[in-house]
C-alpha cells in the first residue's frame, strides 16, 4: 500500500477514497484517539503545565488498526478538519502511531469535492504547532477549571453540574446582566404616526421627537386636527440590495433557531452530514470567503 488517509469521520473517508483512486486508502480515526489521563496527575502545574495523554479505552483498537496500516504504507496523509482540534488531532496521531515528520504530510481542505480533495494532495504542509498548542492550552483550562470549581458547584448548588472554562464565565456574564436589568428604571415615552393618503396611495410617517407624557402627545394631535400637510420633497433614488453573506457557525446556528426552531446541536449535526457527503463547505468558520470553484459552479448554473 503507497498511500494511507486518515480523516475524523468514515462517512468523509468513504466519499474522499473514491476521488483519489486505488493508490490511496482512507480510513477514519473516529475523531480524537487521546485525552489527558484521568486524575489531578493529568497536568503537571508545576513543570509548564506540562499534560499527560493516554489512548482511551474506547479508541485503542482503532489505534491498532492505523498503527498496522501506518507501518505498511509509504506516507500517511493526515487529513483531519482545518480548525484547531482537527490539528490537535493530527499530532495525537503522530504521537500514538509514532509517525516521523518525514512519513507524514498534511493536508486541509474546506470542502469534499473533487478539484478541492486533489489540491489538498498537491499542496501538502506540515502539522501546525501554534494550533496544536491552542488546543492544548483549551483542553488544559478546561480540566484545571473543571477540577476547581466542579466541587464547589456540587456543594453549594447541586449535584453533578459542570462548571467549565466557557460556561463559567458566560454565567458569570448573564448574572451581571441581569443585576443590571434588575437594577433599571424605566421611562415611558410616546411617538406619533400618520397616516397620509395622497393621490389614492397611502404611506406612514413619524414625526421626529418623542413625547414624555401621554397628554403632550394627546395635545399635539388635536393641534393637527386642523393642519394641512404636504409633501416638502420627493427623492428617487436607485438601490443597491446585496445578498447576504454566506454563513459562518455562528450565522447558520442564528438562522437555523429562527426560522426553523432547531437548537445548536441538531444544527451542527445536521452540517456535519451535508459536509461529509459534499453538500456544503466546512461549518465551522467565521470566514464568509467563497472558492473558486463554488463561485464557478454558481457562475455556470446562473
């Protein structure tokens, strides 16, 4: 065997092996292979934050599996996703099948179609270690803060909460949020519209100031009651509408709630399945960047 792909998910390898032919198999490592060991022993704060990872349990056959093929092939091309944790994966790879720099390449690519998958081939690099070490950084607060504050979670609100990194700090957030509502005095104020009928067509508009109370805006109208208005000037001018952007997470999350009630995770879900199987570009992006190839696929079906 040449040539030996691992990608996160067999649904991707299984589309990406038939675009590449029969010098290249593609297997799956099931997303990540290691974790930190269980325990305070994980990481040592003492000695630069320095972890301790382990092939879990439920990953060690598939590990086998990859370590046998690894052996037999003349490159590994480490295909994960492009964003941190799939660089993440990648050096777990390299460390749990002992692959040497010169065995392996890297290889992204941000959507499953033909042309992308035999660019990425063509224009292989090398692990990212300042992603890699991102998600390290990540992974270590999210034990360190989970250790610390899980306890006193447990004992002073409930039972089995998490508390971690992120959440932490958004309720944080929230709490403050709400003192400060909590906290508001509101004012009523009043606004005034009309409605106009001219030349058998009819259009609102809204005086410019607002009222403090119900009986200055009251006091307003019956002086109108009498008043002529006219139109002071009409402008027409051409518009320009741009379609909107194509989506990033956070937009199709945003949308996919709004208009179809879905929440996060049946959205994420969802775009996993249409990128494994070549529908959409890789969801979790905030760049709203269209390539060449999705512009001319739209260029010639238009």
């Amino acid at each position: 065997m040449k040539n030996l792909v691992i990608v996160e998910s067999p649904a991707k390898a299984k589309t990406i092996e038939s675009y590449l032919g029969k010098d290249f198999i593609v297997k799956s490592s099931y997303g990540h292979v290691r974790d930190l060991v269980s325990g305070n022993k994980a990481i040592d704060v003492d000695n630069a934050f320095q972890p301790t990872y382990e092939v879990t349990e439920d990953k060690k056959k598939v590990v086998a599996e990859l370590k046998k093929l690894a052996k037999n092939a003349e490159m590994v091309w480490l295909a994960t996703d492009e964003d941190r944790e799939g660089e993440a994966i990648s050096w777990h790879l390299m460390e749990a099948l002992k692959l040497t720099d010169d065995k392996i390449k890297r290889i992204v690519f941000s959507e499953i179609t033909k042309p992308a998958i035999l660019k990425a081939i063509e224009n292989p690099r090398k692990v990212d270690y300042n992603l890699v070490n991102a998600q390290q950084a990540r992974r270590v607060l999210d034990r360190l803060v989970g250790f610390e504050l899980s306890p006193v979670l447990w004992k002073k609100v409930k039972p089995s909460l998490s508390a971690g990194r992120v959440q932490s700090v958004t309720v944080r957030i929230l709490v403050e949020r709400e003192r400060e509502i909590l906290g508001f005095t509101s004012t009523s104020s009043y606004r005034v519209v009309a409605e106009f009928t001219t030349d058998g067509k009819k259009f609102k508009a809204q005086l410019g100031k607002r009222f403090d109370s119900q009986k200055e805006a009251e006091a307003f109208l019956k002086k109108c009651q009498t008043a002529n208005f006219s139109i002071d000037k009409l402008e027409k001018k051409p518009a320009k509408k741009s379609p909107a952007a194509p989506f990033t997470t956070s937009t199709l999350q945003q949308e996919a709630g709004r208009k179809l009630g879905y929440p996060v995770g049946v959205t994420m879900s969802i775009a996993q399945k249409l990128y494994e199987s070549g529908k959409i570009t890789y969801m979790r992006t905030d760049s709203v960047n269209l390539s060449d190839t999705a512009l001319e696929a739209a260029e010639k079906e238009i």
